[in-house]
C-alpha cells in the first residue's frame, strides 16, 4: 500500500511512545548506570569504567551460562520446527475438527508458564507422578534431582510440550493459504508427496515458518520461570540459563554491577537478532507486494 | 480388457498408498494430541483428588472424588484474591495497550512519516527484550515512584511488551482495510475521531480482539514481573501458587486445583478467537 507522507502522524505514535519510553528506557539507563558504577550501598557510586563488562566477560559461570543457553536454543529448534510441520500437515483443514484441533493444539500456549512449570514437576515426581512412576515401575531410574541429563530432558521435554504448538499454528495458517488450484497442478503432474511438500507447501510456508523460528529462537534464548519452576536451575548450575542467572545474580545476590553489566551485554544480543528479524521480515513484505 | 487392468491397478495402489498415508497422518495427530492433554489431565485428575490419596497411590481418575481442594481455594482470601489481584492488573493492562496502540498502529498503517521504520524496529525491540533485564530496574523505578505493589505498576511494567505486540497485530490487521474507505468517509465530511470510532473500528473489530486477547494472555501468563513489583497487597496467583508450593511441600491437592483455575480463562476465550490465533503469533503478519 502506497501511503501518504505526513510528519503529523507523530502525534498518533506519541502515546505509545510515552508509555514505552516509561517503561523500557528509564529503567534502561539505570541498568547502563549500574554498569559502569560501583557501590557500597546508601546510593553512593563510584566510577568503574568498564571493570564489569570485563569481569563478565572473563568469568567461566557467564560462558558456562551462555554454552548451556545456545545448546538449549538449538535442541529446541531442531526439535519443535520439524515436529510442528509434521504435525501440522495432519490437521483437517475444515469442518468442527479443524476448529476442535486448532482449541486443543493452543491450550498449552495460555497456560502460565509458572503453572506450566508445576504441572511438569508434579508430572515427572516418581511418587506422583504419571510419567515419574510409570518410568520407575519399567525399571527407569529417572531424577531430575539428582541427574543432570535428566533435568535436561524434562525442561527440554516441557519447552516442546509448552512451544511446538506455536509452530504448528504458524505453518498452519501457511497451509491455508495454498490454493487448491496448486495441488491440482501437483496431482496432474504425478507429483510424489515429498515433491508437493517441497515444491508447493514448503515455499508458501516459508513466511510465517521464518516468524517462527525467530520467535522461539528469542523466547527460548530468555526462558525463565519454566525450568526455574521444575528444576530451579539445578540440580547443581546444570539447567541454570542465562535468564535465571541474571535473576539469581541481580535480585538473589545483589551484585548489581555485574548483573548489569550482564543484562547489557545479553539485551545487545537480542537487539542484533531483533535487528535481522525485522529485515528479513520487511523484505518478505515487500516481496509479498510485488508478487 | 488388458487396457484396463492396466490402469486399475496402479489406480487401487495408489489408494491403498493414500489410504496408508492418511492412516498415519491421524496417528500423528492423535498422538501428538495425547502427549499434549496426558499432563493437563494428570493436574485435572490430581485437583480432585486428597492429599492422602495424591501421596499414597498413581491412580489415573480419583478413587474418591472430593471438591476439597476447589473449597479450600474459594474460602480462603490469600487464595481466591490471587485470581482477582491479577485479573485486576491484567485488564488494566490490556485496556491501556489496546488504547495506546490503536492510533499509533493506524498510524504506522497509513502514514509514511520521519523515523517510522526505527521507531517501529525499536517497538519490536522492547517485545523481544528478556524481561530478566528489566526485573530490577522495574523494581527500584516503581519504588522511587511509590507504586510498588500496585496494580497499576504490573499493568504498566507489562506494557514494555504488550504495547509493541498490539501495535504489530493492530497494524497488521489495518494494512487489510483499503484506503479508499478513508478517503471516501473523509470526503463524506467525517472527522478523524468520528470516522474511527463509527466506520474504521467496525471494520477492525476482529483485529482489536485478537490484540486484546493476546495482551491479556501474555499479562497473564507472566510471573516474573509480576512478582518482583508486587509484595503484600497485591499477591499475584502465581506468587500464591509458588510460595505455597515451597511453603508447605505437601499440598499438592491444592496446588493443582489453583493451576486447573489458572487454565480455565484462556480456554474459555481461546474458542472465539481460535481463526485469527496464527495471526496474533505471526505479529498480524499471515
């Protein structure tokens, strides 16, 4: 769509603008304060330069964080992207079913995440829990509370139970939009099925499919209160993400400075991948245009 | 004759080989379904169930049904206000975003004016920030500001991400409506205001739904915010649910039952919205 040039559209954007300058840049400058200030306490702050940035760079808790952090990430997308095509190209497309699918494959996304968190802890518990007692009576020994390998299927397990619906929803609504016109085609030149996937799903899936990804990209990359409820970053740091980190470091221990300077570090990645996001999303827009 | 047998049976083949492959595809559904409600179903099983029960035996439906739990919930105020705290603080929250963002959303969608595509990448930003960073600075803001365990702190905290996320919907749905009908109705002698309110918003309805939909979902879903700006008078169901959990240990009975309560307000709205969900998700943008 053409559209009109007029600088007086500011004043449409000025509330938002307000309200998030309110709430996102002040407390931003106090996280940028902190960074570079030191303290020992009653408000009083002494200049420390980058000391912060550097300690936190150096510090082996932060690179361990971030390791589990992109390990974490990657098993998520390699999981929940193919699963929620697969699953997605099972759904009918019309009819009471559709819709009864489509209710049923959202749920998990409106459940809190804390509530999220209990129902896969309580889930997992070897005493009572369905999972937990049917693994012990098979002879499994599964603890989340001693076993780091295990805490890592249940958090890994629980994002995938939480998330994959989203992707499935996406591609979805991708699949919807296919004319019929295109599998006509696909049936008069005896295309295999993996040939109509590739040639005709896949291409017209790529849109929301890229909004998917980065979308559990972002939100796997901050997880928070999910595996902070099921295993409280432990047992040990072996679940600790950077998020619960952050949290434990910033309000747990206090250190402002670090936590800071952490949190600056941290927003500066996601504000880079935000960044690729948004262009390759405005020029699937404008692809969309010309087409 | 053999013409024709010729082409039956690769045609019965190709059938049986359809036939199969839909055969699996309901498979794949079904199961990935169960793995789906199987943990819901075990909170729902457990909420109606003792506590002597819960830690005595698996059982996959309660041997003695009891609405204890649910009671014990509804008559106690530490617990039953957690529900009302926070719905409080959510709708607060969803009717300032969607109020915010209609103009600015109407704004991105028709004007092209300095700045706006920084503007509109740095709304994205604040969706996309952890809002792990934000837990202090949102602490000791609405401190200093004496709004600390307000409603209205969490419902203004919550705005950092539900703003853009209804800007980006709400743009998205009015990209939709062809200008012309802005034209015509502003040759027809409306005024801005009267134009949006009588012609424009009918023709958003849909789109204003979804957006509120998806703020109060995602002020509702949030703990961690919610948790650090609030402390006494205003105990959020999630602060309720994991303090009792870490308090008593035991009463896993009632626990569940709060976390059957927490689902309900979702599922019931989630059926109205369930042809535009993809939409919300993929920011306006399918």
């Amino acid at each position: 769509m053409d559209k009109t040039q007029n600088n007086k559209a500011w004043f449409l954007v000025l509330p938002v603008l307000v309200l998030v300058a309110f709430s996102a840049v002040i407390p931003l400058m106090t996280v940028v304060n902190y960074s570079v200030n030191d303290t020992f306490g009653d408000n009083q702050f002494f200049w420390a330069g980058f000391e912060w940035f550097e300690e936190v760079l150096h510090s082996e808790r932060m690179h361990a964080a971030l390791w589990r952090q992109l390990l974490f990430s990657a098993i998520i997308l390699a999981i929940e992207v193919p699963l929620g095509i697969a699953v997605a190209l099972t759904m009918p497309k019309r009819g009471i079913w559709a819709s009864t699918c489509l209710v049923l494959v959202a749920l998990p996304l409106l459940i809190p995440f804390n509530v999220v968190g209990t129902i896969w802890q309580v889930f997992a518990r070897i005493d009572i829990g369905l999972m937990g007692a049917t693994l012990a009576a098979l002879g499994i020994d599964f603890n989340i509370g001693q076993s780091s390998l295990d805490a890592w299927i249940i958090v890994v397990g629980m994002d995938v139970w939480h998330w994959t619906s989203l992707v499935v929803l996406l591609s979805y609504a991708g699949l919807q939009s296919i004319p019929e016109a295109y599998y006509q085609a696909g049936r008069i030149d005896q295309a295999s099925r993996w040939a109509v996937f590739r040639y005709i799903e896949l291409p017209k899936m790529k849109g929301v499919l890229l909004i998917a990804v980065l979308l559990r990209f972002m939100d796997s990359f901050m997880i928070y209160t999910e595996p902070f409820v099921v295993t409280g970053g432990g047992p040990g740091s072996a679940t600790t993400f950077l998020s619960i980190d952050l949290v434990k470091m910033a309000i747990g221990q206090f250190d402002l400075g670090p936590a800071a300077a952490f949190s600056i570090m941290y927003f500066l990645v996601i504000l880079l991948v935000s960044w690729v996001f948004y262009t390759v999303m405005t020029n699937l827009d404008k692809e969309e245009e010309f087409e | 004759m053999s013409a024709l047998s010729l082409t039956a049976i690769p045609r019965t083949r190709a059938k049986d080989k359809a036939g199969l492959r839909l055969l699996t595809s309901r498979l794949v559904l079904i199961g990935y379904l169960l793995f789906l409600l199987i943990p819901i179903y075990w909170l729902v099983n457990m909420s109606f169930k003792t506590n002597a029960e819960i830690m005595s035996s698996v059982n996959l439906w309660p041997e003695t049904p009891t609405l204890a739990n649910y009671a014990r919930i509804f008559g106690d105020p530490t617990w039953y206000m957690g529900y009302v705290n926070s719905l409080i603080y959510v709708v607060m929250n969803t009717v300032i975003s969607i109020t915010v963002a209609l103009p600015a959303a109407y704004a991105f969608s028709r004007y092209s004016f300095l700045g706006d595509k920084h503007l509109f990448f740095w709304l994205l930003t604040n969706r996309m920030a952890p809002p792990a960073v934000f837990a202090l600075p949102f602490f000791q803001l609405y401190s200093s500001v004496g709004l600390f365990d307000t409603h209205i702190a969490v419902a203004l905290a919550h705005c950092l991400f539900n703003v853009p996320l209804a800007v980006w919907i709400l743009e998205g749905f009015m990209r939709g409506v062809p200008k012309e009908i802005d034209e015509t109705a502003y040759i027809d002698g409306y005024s801005f205001p009267r134009f949006f309110l009588k012609i424009f918003m009918p023709l958003i309805a849909s789109g204003v739904g979804v957006a509120a939909f998806f703020c109060f979902m995602f002020s509702w879903v949030d703990l961690l915010i919610s948790r650090t700006l609030t402390s006494v008078d205003v105990k959020t169901i999630g602060v309720a649910m994991t303090r009792t959990s870490s308090a008593t240990g035991l009463d896993y009975g009632t626990l569940a039952a709060a976390g059957v309560l927490t689902i309900i307000p979702g599922a019931l709205v989630i059926w109205f919205v369930r042809n535009y969900i993809a939409k919300g998700f993929a920011l306006g943008r399918v």
